[in-house]
C-alpha cells in the first residue's frame, strides 16, 4: 500500500474514531502532534487510536508504553502499520 | 448529636461475614486469586478478589427467599444488610421508622448480568429473568421494599469513592436531624462489563496487586458489599457502639476524567476537609486505609497527597490487596476493616509490597498488635476525580 | 433553601424563554426527543465530540447556570439512567467484539458520575461534588443532599438531573410494559388510560442557595419513600402535612400523572383523599415520563409561583391566589415523592 495513500485513510479514520468535531482530512497534517498541540487529544484518545489500530488494521498493542512510542502524529502511525501489518 | 457505629456487615474476597474477614485480616491472607465462578474471556488472564460462592450458595446464605430474578450485586448486599442489622439488633418497628434512612451505592449494579442485559436491550428475548434489575438504585429499592424500609432512600454513585459518600450522606442526615439511624454501604460485582471498561483503560494487573509498590501495574477487580448501622447519640443509649463517624471530606480533583492530578489536588483537599470536619489536626491521625488501588497513577499521588498533609505519614495499608478494587463497595468495606483496626487494636500488613515507593515511609509491612488506634482517616477516591476522605474514632 | 436560577433543556423550548410565549411542542409518538441548544457557547468542542446526548444536555443546561454564577460551592446531580447511550454501546462492544480491544470513551462517558464531574472539571470547581442514581428519586435525593450540604458551605449549589432517551432503554421498558403500546398524543397524555406511558428526556439544572436574596422559590421540605404499599405512602404524606405549614386555600398541586393506568389509581386516590377544590397542575403533558422527571415539576411551579405560566398546560385549574404548591409524583409504583416549594416572602 502506498504510504500517502495510508495516510490519508488513517486521517480519516482517526477523525472518525475520535469524533473530531469539524475537523477534515486536509486539517491534519502528517507531522502534526496528537498530543500538546492543535489536535489537543489527551490519554484516553491514545487509547482510542489503540483500538483504531486493531480493528483497521489487525495490529494488537497491548502495552501502553509501546502505545505512546506509536500514537505522535500521522507519520509515525503510518510506518509502524506499514511495518506491523499481517 | 454524635454519629455511632452499632452494627456492621459484609462480603468479601476474604469472607463472607465480619468474623472471616477480621480472621483473614489477622493472618494476612489474601482473597485475590484466578476467577472460579465468574465467566469472561479474561478470567484466565488477569486476577480477580472475588467471592468464592456459587449464586446458589449465594442464595442460602440470605433469609430472604423471594430472590426471583435478583442479582449477584443484590444478593451481596442482601447478605451484607441482614448481618449488620442483626449487629445492631434492630428491630422491625425500627427498621420501618421514617427516621430510618438507606443510603446504598453501586456501580455497576444489575448490569453485572451484562449478557442478560444485552438481550433485553436489544429486543432478543420477551425480557430475561433480570429484567427488572439493571439499574444501579434495583438493590436498594429491594432492599428497602423487602426490610419494610419507609424512611429516606437513596443511591450514589460517585464511581470508587461510592460507598464512602453514602457514608458521609448518612452522618450529614443524623448531624442535622434528619434522621435518627441510617443504613449506609454499598454492593458490586465483578462483571463482563466493569472488567473490560477498565480492560479499555489498561489499568488491570495480570499479577495480585502490589499496592504502594513501585513494581506494581495495574488493580485487580473484586466484588462485594459491606453496610454500616449508624445512630445518632440521640437514640444509641447503652447499646454497643463500635465507632464513632468523627468527620468527613469531599472534594473533586477537576483535572481528568480517568486520572488524579499530579498535585493531589482534590486528594489533599477531601483529607483535609475530613480532618477539620473531625475537629482533629493531622498528628491526631493513627492510621491511614488508603485508597491504594495500585495503579501506577493513584498511587503516586495518593503518597504526594498524604505527605502534604502529614510530612511523615502514620500507619497506613491498602486493604485492596486483601479484597481486590471492590468499586462502589470498597469505600465502606475500608470503612469496616479501620472499625476492625480500632476494636482489635490492631494494624494489618500490606500484602505485595516488596519495593516501596517510599523507602523511609513504606505502608505496614507486617501485622501491628496491641496497638491503640483512636483515629483513623479512610481514603476513597473516584473516576471523575470524585474524591472523599472519612475520620473514623474510637468511641 | 432557595431557587436563585434554573436552566432546563426538555421536549419543549424551555432552554430560551420562548416557551412562555409560544404553544407547546405537540408530538403523536411513543416518546419524544429533547429539543437540544447550539451547545457551543457552552461546551468546547474538543470535549462534546466525546458526549452522548445525556451527558451534553447536563453539561449543556449547568454550564448555561456556571457561566452566570461563579460563587458556586456544590454540585450535585440526580440520574437513573446517565449516559445510557454510552452504556449501552460499549455492552454491544463488549457481546459484538467478543470482548476484544474496546473503546473507553463509551465505558467513561456511561458512569453516572461523568456529568457532575466534568461541570467540575470545566469550572475548575474542587468543591463538594455527588451523584445520586436512586432510579425514581435520583433528583428528590440530590435536592435532600443539597439542603443538608448548604449548612457546610459558603455559596450556592448547582444541583440538577438529566436522563436521556435511547432504544435500548424504550426496549427495555417496553418490556416491562412502561411504554405505550401505540402513538399517543403528548398534550394529552394525562387524561389517558392506557397501559405504559410516554417517554420523554430532559435535563434541569437550579442554582440553591441558603440566602434569600433574589431567590425565586423556597424549597421547603422534601419527603421520599419507597414502599409496594400504598397506605404507607398516605402515612408519609400525612407526617409530611403535619411537619409544615400548609394554608390550604393558597396551595396548587402539581402531579405526575403520566396516563399510565397503573399511576392513575394512586393520582385518583391522593386528589380523593387530599386536594379539596385545589388547582391541580400536571407536566407530564409537556416533558413526557422518565425516572427524573419531577425536576420538570419543580422547574413548573417556579413559573407558576411567579406567575409566568398562564397556557394550555393548565389541567383542572380554578382560580386562586397560589402561594404554595404541593408537587407528588410516582415512579414505577413503588417509588413516591412530595415537594413543598413556596413564593419567597
């Protein structure tokens, strides 16, 4: 799968799973940090895109500290599907 | 007008009446162990305090036999009601006075048969057998309806610090002359749902619980009930009185749904409300039952809480290593384990702490006998940053 | 204690004033939807996206009260039901996922205890903060634990209740026969006979206070009791009589009926046996049945005892000078409750 493509099915889904509230895919950008900036998600959001991952894309986290390595922006999460999907 | 305590009840991971679980206590035996009656994808994996009785062992274990379509969250609290009744010996006459109040509390309460419910939410069936009994006031509805209860009723729900809110409600209904005697507790089960809400949160250990350890990672679920007469000075004469209720503190931690501030904000606040509500300065403090769930977050803070208000911290345990995190009902079955600290005189260890947070200031690491407990702060503190402390005093 | 404010989002346009100046919501149904605000003056946005109906409406109807009232030392809500929605999707996660990796957001949202909390934590208020969940008296208890806490704390209390409508929870009372079997009129729904009633939702929110000074109502005494047997119920009336001063040429009543025919006996017994040529109000008519409903009632006879509400929700009124009024409501039959609120003097 192209990675630009993932990305911009990811932004989607993060939109979606997080109920962000008049945000679109072209608002996000790859870099944009989820946590302490524009986004502003906060733990439970993390927790969130743990399930997200799961159920998209089959990849199973079940340890929260390897969570915050994953869950910093689009460009992070991308790779690591990249390189986990079964 | 003073707050006694006349009676007590409860059921617990380690006991199913006050006799068992003080033995328990005494020879620091834990109820955490593997799930054995209760179903769920995780019984295999994580830990769990719970009640080693069938529901049909349930069942015998209450007078009451009209147990058509309750739950294990109802026939906890029945078990639990009926033994601190009988403590207090009152009388049916007294039980329906309208100065005698209920003030009951769960969390999950029926929803503990989350199959069932399941079912009937979603039109699968022409209504199960538990129909009637998701929400989480059922149990003191029943209880009240079946004990002939006719004064003031309630139910709260404050997430982990339930039990001691309706303790707290119940000694503010005695001070202002509300009521004369009040029932107060709480009653929970281990639940498909409560397991994979905290699942969700990741906060459940796959060991037994290491409270105030810096190895621990997470709680174990337990279930129980525990309910505490009160009277008021008024009306006690010379029954028995185990304890007095001295003071009580609420506060909220506004800062996040799920997790305490790192300040201690609404932790500091709720003890030191409690200890001014008790008239008592910190150094009166003996002993601390601390929340203690084990968690990574309450922990840590409960300890940044406690040392601002008493430097140095006195005795203090999480009896939550004991019983498990038994939710709504933890706040006054901790409330029932300081009543037992100040009658036997006794402090009881802290299981599984092998790497204090504190070095110098670890949690009671082995039993304390024949020592005088005259004032002891019970800590209970709730998602939604839902926090209540209770002073509890020798009378 | 004294009503000094009030805020209520319900099936009709109560949350502006509009509703004093148009004719009620009607609806032919066998519930009805509350009429929900733009929440964004109220809520950011980066927390609503995270709130189901109930939870938006409390947060939404406090936050209209905290914006305008800082001095605020309490809260304290009354829910049956709380965020049902939330609640209930996360059981379906639960069964449809097997219980698999699920979202916390609906298992935080579901706790009763997450409205009280997050009116906390959005005001950064660390006072006294409770939750009452006693299915038909959560409110009446929040009102109980309001009056007791005034004598604790300096300023006023924010204390309120909200419930919210969902399919699971009309499957499930459809099933214990609660609700109406076909489309019933709202307007009309007290002079009914049916079996079930209408389903409604709504949250209120009243800042009390111990001080009567732009106080609207005096809430004065509050008597629950929770009981199979209908003569009890008479006996609490009765010592609530005795404890308060009732004149009864100035007292209105307003009941809960609900049309149900299971209600309908005990409502036809008590205006028997107590009201003697009394106006008799109803709200039930207006905001539909749920478990915490009676704050609606409460909301009502503020407008009444200040003489805001003259329309077509008046049932069986005569002409009098009312200066007290009596508010009885029953839930699920076994749970009865009497309200006395009185014109501030």
């Amino acid at each position: 799968m192209e990675l630009e493509d993932l990305k911009s099915r990811l932004k989607l889904q993060v939109i979606e799973y997080l109920n962000l509230i008049d945000i679109k895919p072209e608002d996000i950008k790859d870099d944009e940090p989820f946590f302490g900036g524009s986004l502003d998600l906060d733990s439970i959001d993390s927790l969130e895109l743990v399930v997200l991952l799961e159920r998209e894309y089959g990849i199973k986290i079940e340890n929260p500290q390897e969570g915050r390595k994953v869950m910093i922006d689009i460009n992070h999460m991308a790779e690591y599907i990249l390189a986990n999907k079964k | 007008m003073k707050v006694f305590v006349t009676g007590f009840g409860i059921i617990s991971a380690i006991g199913n009446n006050v006799t068992k679980n003080l033995s328990s206590l005494i020879e620091n035996k834990t109820g955490i162990d593997k799930a054995r009656f209760f179903e769920s994808k995780f019984v295999d994996d994580f830990y769990f305090g719970e009640v080693k009785l069938s529901i049909d062992q349930l069942c015998e274990l209450t007078n009451h036999h009209d147990l058509h379509g309750f739950t294990k969250t109802d026939l906890f609290a029945f078990i639990a009601f009926e033994e601190a009744i009988k403590m207090a010996n009152l009388s049916q006459i007294e039980l329906s006075s309208v100065d005698t109040a209920l003030i009951s509390s769960s969390t999950v309460g029926g929803m503990a048969e989350t199959d069932d419910l399941y079912k009937d939410a979603n039109l699968l069936t022409t209504g199960t057998e538990h129909l009637y009994s998701y929400g989480s006031g059922v149990h003191t509805t029943r209880l009240a309806t079946q004990f002939g209860i006719l004064g003031f009723s309630d139910t709260i729900n404050t997430a982990c610090s339930s039990s001691a809110n309706a303790i707290m409600l119940g000694a503010k209904l005695i001070k202002y002359g509300k009521a004369k005697r009040v029932i107060v507790g709480g009653a929970d089960s281990i639940s498909k749902f409560t397991i994979n809400g905290f699942n969700s949160l990741q906060i459940l250990s796959k060991s037994k619980c290491q409270p105030f350890s810096n190895d621990r990672d997470g709680l174990n679920l337990g279930e129980g009930a525990g309910y505490i007469v009160l009277e008021s000075s008024e009306i006690v004469g010379d029954k028995p009185k185990y304890a007095e209720i001295l003071g009580y503190g609420n506060s909220n931690d506004a800062f996040h749904p799920t997790a305490l501030s790192e300040e201690a904000l609404g932790v500091s606040l709720a003890m030191d409300r409690a200890i001014n509500n008790a008239k008592l300065a910190p150094e009166n403090i003996d002993y601390v039952n601390a929340h203690g769930t084990a968690t990574g977050n309450n922990d840590q803070v409960e300890l940044i809480g406690l040392s601002k208000i008493f430097g140095t911290i006195p005795n203090y345990n999480s009896t939550k290593s004991y019983t498990g995190h038994t939710l709504a009902a933890a706040g006054v079955i901790e409330a029932i384990y300081s009543i037992l600290s100040i009658n036997s005189n006794t402090l009881f260890k802290s299981l599984n702490c092998s790497s204090p947070i504190l070095t110098d200031n670890p949690p009671i690491n082995k039993n304390i006998a024949n020592t005088n407990v005259n004032y002891v702060l019970s800590n209970s503190f709730g998602f939604g940053g839902n926090c209540t402390s209770l002073v509890i005093s020798k009378v | 204690m004294y009503i000094k404010d009030l805020c209520y989002i319900s099936c009709q346009t109560t949350f502006d004033s509009s509703f004093f100046e148009t004719d009620s919501i009607d609806a032919n149904a066998i519930f009805v939807s509350a009429k929900e605000p733009d929440y964004t003056p109220y809520i950011p946005k980066s927390l609503l996206r995270r709130m189901g109906k109930g939870v938006r409406m409390g947060i939404g109807s406090g936050m209209h009260l905290l914006n305008k009232h800082t001095n605020i030392s309490g809260i304290i809500l009354g829910t049956a039901n709380g965020g049902l929605e939330d609640c209930i999707k996360f059981l379906n996660q639960i069964v449809d996922y097997n219980e698999g990796t699920l979202t916390p957001t609906n298992f935080v949202q579901s706790t009763p205890n997450a409205v009280a909390a997050n009116l906390a934590l959005m005001t950064s208020n660390t006072c006294y903060n409770n939750t009452h969940v006693n299915s038909g008296l959560a409110f009446e208890s929040a009102l109980i634990d309001a009056m007791l806490t005034l004598n604790e704390v300096e300023g006023d209390i924010l204390v309120g209740s909200l419930e919210e409508v969902t399919q699971a929870n009309i499957n499930i009372d459809k099933l214990k026969g609660w609700v109406v079997d076909t489309e019933t009129r709202l307007l009309h729904l007290v002079n009914g006979n049916t079996s079930g009633s209408l389903i409604g939702e709504g949250a209120g929110m009243f800042v009390v206070s111990h001080d009567k000074q732009q106080a609207l109502v005096e809430v004065v005494d509050i008597h629950t009791v929770t009981t199979e047997d209908i003569n009890s119920v008479w006996k609490v009336y009765e010592s609530f009589l005795k404890n308060n001063t009732i004149e009864e040429k100035n007292v209105a009543f307003i009941l809960g009926r609900n049309g149900d025919e299971k209600h309908n006996i005990n409502y036809n017994a008590f205006e028997q046996q107590f009201v003697k040529g009394n106006s008799i109000y109803t709200y039930k008519n207006l905001c539909g049945e749920f478990p915490t409903s009676i704050s609606f009632g409460l909301w009502l006879s503020v407008h009444l005892l200040n003489k805001k509400i003259k329309k077509e929700s008046i049932y069986k009124d005569v002409s009098m000078d009312i200066k007290q009024i009596i508010i009885y409501n029953q839930t699920y039959n076994n749970q009865h409750s009497f309200l006395l609120v009185k014109e501030v003097l």
